[in-house]
C-alpha cells in the first residue's frame, strides 16, 4: 500500500465507531451531509485523528475539510 | 432570444426563489416540537413571575426553591449592595449612553476597577459589560494572524466565539487533559505567539481543571495563560480569588477573565492582570469599545459585593457543606452524578436521554424545585443533564427538602429504583 493508501485505511478505522449508520466509505464521502455527523461529534473524531497521527488540526483547517478524501490528505500534509 | 428580452417576459409580480433563511434550523425545529408534543414543559421558558430572595421565587403561583442560579453566594438581596444601587441609581442616573472610552467611564467604574484589583491583588483591571464580552473581547485581540489558542474542547460559548471574532489558528486540547494539552503544545511552531485558554470550574459537569499541572505546561511553551473563573469567584481559594488561588498557580497566570453575573449577583464581566500594558487593551478591544457600559447602579452594586466577597470565609464554608452533602444524598438515593466528589457549587446529575431528563425536570418543577436541563451542544455529545447549582443561603433544611424532591421525582419517573 501507498502511504496514502495506508493513510485511509486508518482514518476508515477511526471512523467506524463514529460510524453509526453504516455509510460505506470513499473519497468523496462527506461528514455532515453522508454521515450527519453533527459538530460535536465531528469535534471528538477530530481528536481522535490528532491523537493516533500525532498531528494538530486546527479549528481554521477543519472548517475547509468536508469529505474522507480532503481529510486524509490534510494528515498527509501534516505528518510530512 | 438573448438575456434581455428573457428578463422581459418574467412576470413582475413573480418573486424571486431565495433559499429559506430558516432552513438550516428545519432538524432543530422538528426535534423541539417532537418533544413538546409528549405534552412536557418547555425547560427554556421558564417565567419567575416573583423572586424572594437569592433562593426562592414564585413560577406559575408556585413557591418554589431555586436551585439552578448562579448566585452562589447569594449576593442578589444583600441589603447594602442593594443600597449601593439605590444611591448611584439617584445620583448618576439609569444608564451612562456611552462606550467606556468615551462618555460611558464614571468614578463609579473606576471604583469597580479598583475594587476588583484590591480584590485578585492585581495591577490592573478592566470592567466589561458582561463576561460573554470579556471572553470574547480578550481572546480575540491578544491572539492575532499566526497567533495560536490553545483551548479545552469543552470551553463555553464565549471563548469559543471569541476565537472566531479573531484570526488566530486555534487548536483544541481533550477537556482537562494534561498530556493533550502538551502534546499540541510540542507540535505548535515555538516561536510562534500561544494563549492558552483555560477554566477553573467547568459550568456543565462542576468539574474543576488542574490548573496546577496544566498551568506550568503552558509556561514551559512560553504560551500566556488565560483563565476563565467564572464559576469559581468568591468560593475558591483563601481570598475567594479561585481555583487558581486554590491550586496556588494564581501568580503565573497572565490574565483572570471574570463575570459579575455569578457570584457578585448583578451583571458585568472583567478582566484582570499584572501585564504592564493590559490598559493598552481599552482602545483596541471591540467588545469593550464598541458598546455601551454599565448602568451606574450596576457598577455600585458590584463594588459592594465585590468587597464584601473578600471577607465572606463563612459564606465560602456553608457553601461547601452544602454541595458535600447533596452530593452524598443524591448518590445515596441512587442518581449518577458527573464528578465523583463534589468539586465545586454545581453537581450535575447524569440522565440517559433528552426525554428522560425533561420528564425528571418537570417532576421537579411540580413538586417546587427548579434546576436547570442542559443538553448538547451546552453539553458534551450525548450527555443530558439536570444542573444544581447550590448557593450560601441555602438552608440545612433546604438543603433535605431538596433531597426529598429528588427522591420523589426519580422514584415517579423512574430514574432511580421505587
Ligand atoms: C465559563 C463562563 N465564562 C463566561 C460566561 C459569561 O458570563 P456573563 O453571564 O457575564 O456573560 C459564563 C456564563 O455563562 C461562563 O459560564
């Protein structure tokens, strides 16, 4: 797998506790419109990332990610 | 056919299609009236028709004891701050019709300011209309474009909307999570400015931060350190100073955002500090410049109670008597309380669902108690809860009668067993 790859598949995982309607996952999935994820969970699995990438996602950085796909290549950027 | 003349045969009289402003509130909505419609009470209209002391008023021709203020030290009827009141309200008028840095400065506030750096031991003090405007005013000046706040995912609303008035980068820490709080600090550009955002008491679980722990982190990043104790005033620490006082960190913290609409019982917000140049702040701070400042009455009523909230180690003691003892009661009857000791005058007690919690609520309220419902997003993702929040002129003997009702409520609804 390419890091990427290896990227998505971890942020897939720690979406699946989150994950309470089953939404199958891709690219363009979106947080609040395919998942209805409201702000406070939003808020939780963005620790959650935080945590397991060892990054900082700013607040400023997270109102731009909407969809699975921007937000893994928001961790790519930040480990690199 | 080009745009004009397409332009020319829509009909005048047709409006144009604009999306429904209210829209976005459509979930909302339909959540509030789904819940009204199992026939309970609103929890966020309530009406106190009369108010006869810090704890008890009259709502719907009930006598019923308040135990869901914010008065904790049960300020509101004290005979001299109203007196206070009373005087500057004849001398100095109902209002002063001006910004702080204009018309709106009287010695009446320049006494509060005075009174508040007697009170922390400060060199200086700045008197906001309230402390919604403290928060927000403060945050979003000190941290400016490539500035950081760093802040405790549970942080109320006014430091939340602090930071969105400004351009800082903000970064947010697990609620009273040390090692978090550290780990984002080490990832943060060292040279870059950090303020460090912070609460003594955290008014929806009554859970109290280790400022001890997390204060000294945040110097070692050379981040400033603002706390907000707005919960804690008056009952925290030797001089009532707070949970920073309490925990003995107060002198490294660089700015104390405080509220009068807690313990000091009127209304008004503040911010207090030892920085050379805070004064600075009065003319580029939005929230303090461009609003108008407190009545005279109010900032007469505060100095009073301000002063008188140094000397109040009884009333401090009473307090936490009462908040031991509703907390053992409440556990003793079988409820789920937030914190397992009482740390604070707020004890939150844990309810599974939003029905539930409003159900209890009412049988409260029938029974002649009033507590405040809090629910997400007030609350963290999926916690219901009712908040009592005790105050220094509850009795003994209403301190029990409020047990009873819980007693009452619980077994009538089902919270606790029969
Ligand atoms: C932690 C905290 N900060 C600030 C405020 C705002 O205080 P005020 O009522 O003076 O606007 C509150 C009150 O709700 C609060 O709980």
């Amino acid at each position: 797998m390419t890091d990427r790859a290896t990227t998505f598949a971890s942020v897939e995982a720690l979406i699946e506790p989150f994950n309470a309607k089953g939404v199958e996952l891709g690219e363009s999935t979106t947080f609040a419109g395919d998942l209805e994820w409201d702000s406070l969970t939003v808020m939780d699995f963005v620790a959650s990332i935080e945590d397991e990438f060892d990054i900082v996602i700013t607040m400023n950085q997270q109102a731009e990610i909407e969809t699975v796909g921007q937000l893994v290549d928001a961790v790519e950027e930040s480990k690199a | 056919m080009n745009v004009t003349t397409e332009q020319a045969i829509v009909p005048e009289t047709e409006e144009p299609q604009a999306a429904d402003l209210f829209d976005k509130f459509a979930p909302l909505i339909q959540e509030r009236d789904n819940l009204l419609a199992t026939g309970v009470r609103d929890p966020f209209a309530i009406v106190m028709d009369e108010v006869k002391s810090p704890t008890e008023a009259v709502i719907d021709g009930k006598d019923t004891i308040l135990l869901g203020t914010y008065n904790y030290m049960g300020m509101t009827f004290d005979p001299d701050v109203i007196a206070a009141g009373k005087e500057a309200l004849e001398k100095f008028g109902a209002g002063t019709t001006g910004s702080r840095v204009l018309n709106g400065t009287y010695q009446g506030h320049k006494a509060c300011e005075e009174a508040l750096k007697d009170f922390y031991g400060m060199d200086h003090a700045m008197v906001f209309s309230t402390g919604y405007q403290a928060n927000l005013g403060i945050v979003s000046t000190l941290a400016g474009k490539g500035d950081y706040v760093i802040l405790d995912a549970d942080s109320h609303a006014s430091i939340y909307d602090g930071c969105f008035l400004g351009n800082a980068d903000i970064v947010r820490f697990r609620h009273n999570n040390a090692e978090n709080l550290e780990k984002r600090l080490a990832k943060l550009p060292p040279g870059a400015g950090k303020l460090v955002v912070l609460e003594g008491v955290y008014s929806m679980l009554g859970d109290i931060a280790p400022l001890d722990v997390m204060v000294p982190i945040a110097k070692k990043y050379g981040a400033m350190i603002l706390v907000d104790e707005a919960h804690s005033m008056g009952f925290f620490g030797e001089h009532g100073r707070g949970v920073a006082e309490a925990q003995g960190v107060l002198d490294q913290v660089d700015f104390i955002i405080g509220t009068f609409s807690k313990s000091v019982g009127t209304v008004g917000g503040f911010c207090v500090s030892n920085h050379p140049k805070t004064d600075f702040l009065r003319l580029v701070c939005r929230p303090y410049t461009f609003t108008a400042s407190l009545p005279p009455s109010v900032v007469a009523t505060a100095t009073t109670s301000i002063r008188k909230l140094m000397h109040a180690g009884n009333k401090r003691a009473h307090l936490w008597e009462n908040s031991k003892r509703l907390h053992q009661g409440l556990r003793d009857l079988g409820f789920t309380l937030a914190t397992d000791e009482p740390e604070s005058a707020i004890l939150a007690v844990l309810l599974p669902d939003q029905e539930k919690a409003v159900r209890m609520w009412q049988a409260l309220l029938e029974l002649g108690l009033y507590v405040n419902m809090a629910r997400p997003p007030a609350t963290p993702a999926g916690v219901y809860l009712l908040r009592c929040s005790l105050c220094a002129e509850h009795s003994a003997e209403q301190v029990e009668q409020i047990l009873g009702m819980f007693e009452a409520a619980g077994k009538a609804t089902g919270s606790i067993p029969q």
